[in-house]
C-alpha cells in the first residue's frame, strides 16, 4: 500500500513538472540609436525564468510552458518596459527607451520581494555594476567609501572597521543573495566584478532579517547571466603594487548553468610617517593623551602588505520554468607581510562556504523557497621566521562556524496583497585560542511574517513581525511597518522598525589580555541582548532626467555592550593593573538627514551627489560615538559618448569628509580630508567581444594624512598615482 502512495506522488509531481515546453528569443535596442543593448535583464511574469541579452542585444528564454508570457525588460540607461509574447516567437525586436538616471532597478532588500527601486515602500540605495566599472573600481571598500556619504572604514593594526551612519560592522548584516556572511572579512571577499548590484538599507531591519540588522543592511546581488558562454576578466594596476584580477565564467547549456569566478588582490605595504605616535596617561584621571615630543621613529608600516584570493562556484538546474537546485560554494583566503623586524607573526584568515537551494513556483500566486547555508572562517597566527630563530609555523587563534536553513514561502492575494511567511533556524560555534574558548555554542530558531498590501491607487503599506527563540535569551519579537504614498512625481516613506541584537559568544565568553598593555577583559555570562528603535521619514522626486531623495532618521539603541572599568582592587585580585567587563552599561542615538541627487545634464553629461549629515550621542557619556563622522558628501560627474564601435567615459567623483571623532585613540581626532579620482573607460566593441582599457588618477590632489604611526588616520593612502587596467567580456 504504502509503495502505491509513494508511486503516485512521484507520477503527480512529473506530471506536474512535465508539459509542452518552448523557447522564445528576441533582440533588445535602443530605441533612441538602435544599438544593441547588452546587459538587459528579461524577467517571464509569474515565473522563475529569466535572461540577460549578450552583447549583440541578442536573448533565448528556454523551457516555458506553452502559452502567452509578459516579458519584464530592465536595464540601468534604460525605461523599463513589458512586452506581450506568445509561445514560440522567434525574431522579437524590443525597443527600449533611454533613460539618463537610474529610475527602473529592481531591488528586493527591504521587502523581501521585487520592486522597482521607486516604487519600493522601504527606501533602499543602489549602486549598479555600471557605476563601479564607470568609477574603475576594484574592492567593496572602495565602492562604498566612494559612493555611498552613510560609509566609514577605519584600518588599524587589528584589521578594518565598517561603519554605517555611525555604528561599527557589528550592526550592519552583510548579505551575498540574501545569504548572511559571517566571520570577518565579510566585504573583502566579495568579488568586484560578480557584482550586478548592491541594495543598502540604513535602520533597523530585524523583523525581515533577524539578528545584526540594527543598523542596516548591505545586499550584494550577484549576476547570473544565462547565455550560452559569458566571459569576463578585469585586471587592474596602481602604484604601491595595488592589483586586481577577477575572471569569470559562467556557461548555460539547456537547463543546466554553471558561474565560476576568482578574484585576486594585493598590495606592497607603506609608511605615511616614519615615526610612531606616543602617548601618557594622566594619572589624576586615568585618560591617555597625545605627548607629540616622544614620538619615536618606527618601522611600522600604516598599510601593511597582503594578498587575497577568493574563489566562487555554483550550478543552477531549471527543470522547467517554475522548478530550480541550485548549490554554491566558495573558498577564501587573506594573508599580511608585516615587515619582519617589528612584527612577530602575521595573520592569516581563511573562509570556505557551501549551500543549497530549491525554487518552486507551485501556481503564478504562489511561491516557495528552500536554503540551507554554512559560513566557516579561520584565523591563524602565521610566526614570521628571523634569521637565528626557528620558525614556529602556524597556530590557529580563532574558527567561526555558522549554519542556517530557512523555508520562506510568497503567495499573492489578488492585484493589490502580497503574504510572506516564513521559518528559520541558526546555529552558531566559537572556538577561539586568544579568548581561552574550546568551543560554545549557540541556535536560534525564528518565524517571521509580512503582509504587503496595497490600500489604494497610490498608497502601499508593509506590516511584519520576526518572533525569536535562542537558546540563552528565550523569546522576543521585532516588529516593523513602512508606508508610501505617490502623488504625481513624489513619493512620501514612512517607517517604523525594531532591532534586536543577541550578544555574540565572543562577548558571553571571551577573557581577553590585551598584547600592547597590562589590560584583562572578563567574560559576561549575564549578558543581555541590544534593541534599538529606528524611525524614518523620506520624500522622493523622479523624474526621467532627475532624482532627488531625502530622509530624515533617529535610531534609538538600548543595553547596548560596552566595557565597564573596574577598580584597580579588581584588577589586582585578576593579577593584572587594568581590567574591564562587557556589560549592558550604553544608550546611544543617532540621529541623521541623508540626501542623493542625480541628473542628466544633456550632450552626455550627468551628476550626482550624496549628503550625509549625523548626530550622534553615547547617552552613558554624552560623548558622540566612536569613529563618528558628522559631514559627509560624496561628488561624480561623468560624460560619455558614442564613435561607431568606441565608447568613452570620464568620470569624476570625490568625497568630502569631517574629522573623525575617537575614544580609540585617546580623543585625537582624524582630521578633515577630501580625496578626488579621475577616470576613463575606453570601451571597443567587437562583434560578440568588449575591449575596455582604462586610464586615470586616484588622490588626483595628493592628500595624504602623514602623521606618526597609529594615529587615528583619516585616510591611508599613499597620495597622488596613476593605475591602468583592461577588461575584456565575451558572450554568446
């Protein structure tokens, strides 16, 4: 009996999987010159099918059911469009109409679903694969710095920190595909030139996202072109020995995908300053203070040498328009070249992943997702070897392990109400040498929940709610709700969101001893976890030719985790002269106006901007929090034009930053800085390949910031340099 039930299940789901299958194709142009366009993504409404157009505007949707089908075509210079087919057409010729700004991107971050990028009720900022190649850049760090006001990054000796409208990468979720990274890391092993979009949230988005979503979100989508062959490589070279090389491979053949890429990037190391910055401490107060007249010179480098390699593979099999697997690896690895007569050993990182996934659309309304996805990072101490010294070899310091699963299911209630819900399950391990840890562990499990629905004509609205069970701190629940309104050219956001943030098992269980100073940190096992409010307000204009956006935010953190001194009784009793514990002891507001602009001039001219402006308060010292920046602007201005198979693009784009407010460095603040690059893109397009060599100046004002070693740098650049690089992309 039983083996008849088995039977017939698998007989409905082939006959379910199984039915009259056709391919479209088509070419896409531009309706203004009738040029190929090449990149146009093709989405097949109320499917899993998709494509990309090849360089001759060419495109081949395979395996859809027989019938009519409406074609969504978008691209980033280009009014969105949907097209009308029926099954079988051969030969269809899209026409799309030119678009000076970018008013037509999908994103998905926010809501969970896609939308266009203005009509989207979460405001989210995009910065496109066009923007990075037009500004030649070849890091995440750089993309964002560059062209994003709400980004810092500060590079000490312990590696790089992030922050998003003035709290550090502990509050910011990293996402590749809507998959978490974890470990450390988590931006610079991102590859470049897989990018086809970045979506930026600011605020709390732990509803929809769960943990480490308090300050925002950061979403890398990365490109899945399915032509036959897509080939690509960008290499790129500065001074200093700065280089970069990505490749990729992706090749489709039937209903099976294949995408492979490998990026590389290294650098020597430099000095600003020949010097390293001393300080004392004031002993009526205990604060350590700047005491410029011992500075002692130093072989200490402010960017020290390093490569990366970071390696990415996944294979996709569609069995037919409403039915796709998909797994996915990577493996990464970093290491630094600290200059042998200052340093005992250097770092050496490593990060493997692996996952799975199944897509099934079981009606046009409704729409399944299952993942499962681990993250596992290691750093090392490598010793570095002396002459009359034997080398040690390497020694594990830290290992990171993360798993998730997750089942999330859409379903679309008539025109106006889109339902999601879904289930989610995390586990955590720490093991950590440095920390005296052999080993913890930590699972939370969630359900999360969220209606989109549309009231009237022009008024959306978006209510969810995440319920959070983890193993140390039971239960709690993170609700949130955004609202838009359009009228005419405008769109008014509103929104709401809870954050909530579990302690890490670092910060449960890590004794730490600080290698510079008699300082011990203790453990904290009674911990509780950070919750924040976040409230936003924004107005939108779009226009064809010009966008302007501006919010206005606050975000209120509670029991935040920061070091409580103790007395010098206690630190004695722990055999040390200083001690501090981790404890819940912080509040902290941040309140903000963030602004972005973008207009097409004419003749080929564009510009855009951003603004960022933030107060910033630690409520527990009435100090601004640290790494905080209060003013930032970010500037470009491009031009590009047409010569038959040649293109030219020259970009000009800067950021303007305050100083840098720090507790870090004993209150010496970074100073103001600004920094302008100038580039072009070269484009040749051949037939079905592209030749873009690129030429230009980074620092193009030679502003360095050459104090003395570890000081609270503003920037680590070596100044003024000229870098070329070339790309060449195939398709077919």
């Amino acid at each position: 009996m039983k083996r008849k039930w088995v039977l017939a299940a698998v007989l409905s789901f082939l006959v379910v999987c199984v039915y009259a299958q056709v391919n479209i194709s088509g070419k896409v142009v531009s309706l203004e010159t009738g040029r190929p366009v090449d990149g146009a993504n093709i989405r097949v409404d109320h499917s899993l099918a998709g494509c990309s157009t090849n360089a001759k505007g060419e495109f081949m949707l395979r395996n859809l059911p027989a019938g009519e089908h409406v074609l969504r075509v978008t691209h980033v210079s280009y009014v969105p469009q949907s097209v009308l087919v029926k099954d079988g057409k051969t030969d269809i010729r899209i026409r799309l109409e030119d678009s000076h700004v970018n008013i037509g991107q999908v994103v998905v971050t926010g809501t969970g679903t896609h939308h266009r990028m203005t009509d989207s009720p979460v405001p989210v900022s995009v910065i496109t694969a066009k923007d990075i190649r037009e500004a030649n850049l070849s890091t995440m760090e750089e993309v964002l710095t560059k062209m994003n006001p709400s980004f810092a990054f500060v590079t000490s000796g312990m590696g790089t920190t992030m922050s998003l409208n003035g709290l550090n990468d502990d509050y910011i979720l990293v996402l590749e595909n809507g998959k978490r990274l974890a470990g450390d890391d988590r931006i610079a092993r991102i590859n470049i030139a897989n990018i086809k979009r970045i979506e930026i949230l600011n605020g709390a988005a732990s509803a929809l996202y769960g943990s480490d979503a308090i300050g925002g979100v950061i979403n890398v989508i990365t490109d899945d072109s399915k032509n036959a062959v897509n080939l690509s490589n960008d290499t790129r070279y500065g001074s200093k020995g700065r280089f970069s090389e990505a490749a990729n491979a992706d090749f489709s053949a039937g209903k099976f995908s294949s995408y492979t890429s490998y990026q590389r990037l290294q650098a020597e190391g430099w000095q600003l300053n020949a010097l390293a910055a001393s300080y004392a401490t004031d002993k009526k107060t205990r604060l350590k203070y700047r005491t410029p007249e011992k500075d002692k010179p130093t072989g200490k480098e402010a960017s020290t040498a390093y490569y990366s390699n970071t390696i990415n593979q996944r294979f996709t099999y569609e069995l037919n328009d409403r039915l796709s697997f998909g797994i996915r690896g990577s493996y990464y690895n970093w290491k630094n070249d600290r200059p042998v007569t200052e340093y005992k050993y250097n770092m050496k990182h490593e990060t493997y992943t692996y996952g799975a996934e199944l897509k099934y659309m079981i009606h046009k309304s409704t729409y399944l997702a299952v993942d499962f996805y681990s993250d596992n990072f290691t750093s090392r101490y490598d010793s570095i070897w002396k002459p009359g010294e034997k080398p040690l070899g390497e020694e594990t310091r830290k290992r990171v392990r993360y798993y998730n699963g997750s089942l999330k299911g859409i379903f679309k209630i008539g025109q106006s109400q889109k339902f999601s819900i879904g289930l989610e399950y995390v586990k955590e391990n720490l093991m950590s040498v440095s920390d005296k840890l052999k080993g913890e562990n930590m699972y939370t499990m969630a359900v999360f929940a969220q209606d989109e629905i549309r009231l009237f004509r022009n008024f959306q609205a978006v209510v969810g709610v995440r319920y959070v069970y983890n193993e140390y701190f039971k239960n709690y629940a993170t609700p949130n709700v955004a609202l838009r309104y359009k009228w005419k050219d405008f769109n008014f956001r509103a929104s709401y969101a809870s954050g909530f943030r579990t302690p890490t098992l670092s910060q449960l269980y890590a004794t730490d001893i600080a290698k510079t100073t008699d300082m011990i940190t203790i453990a904290n096992l009674h911990l509780k976890p950070e919750k924040s409010d976040y409230f936003m307000l924004n107005i939108e204009y779009v226009h064809q030719r010009f966008t302007l956006s501006v919010s206005g935010y606050i975000n209120e953190i509670r029991d935040m985790i920061a070091y409580r001194q103790l007395s010098p009784e206690s630190a004695a009793e722990l055999g040390h002269d200083e001690a501090q514990q981790r404890d819940n002891i912080a509040k902290a507001e941040v309140k903000g106006i963030t602004l972005a602009l973008n207009a097409y001039i004419g003749a080929g001219f564009s510009i855009g901007g951003g603004y960022n402006f933030m107060d910033t308060k630690d409520k527990t010292t009435n100090l601004p929090i640290d790494k905080s920046v209060k003013n930032v602007w970010t500037a470009n201005a491009r031009w590009g034009g047409h010569w038959g198979c040649y293109r030219l693009n020259i970009n000009l784009n800067g950021r303007i930053q305050e100083g840098r407010y720090s507790r870090t460095y004993y209150y010496d603040p970074a100073p103001h800085f600004s920094q302008w690059d100038l580039n072009t893109r070269h484009s040749f397009y051949l037939k079905s390949v592209v030749l873009e060599p690129g030429f230009g100046i980074e620092n193009l004002f030679d502003k360095v910031d050459d104090r003395p070693w570890n000081s609270n740098y503003s920037t680590l650049h070596p100044g003024r340099s000229l870098y070329v690089s070339l790309g060449v992309r195939f398709k077919h």
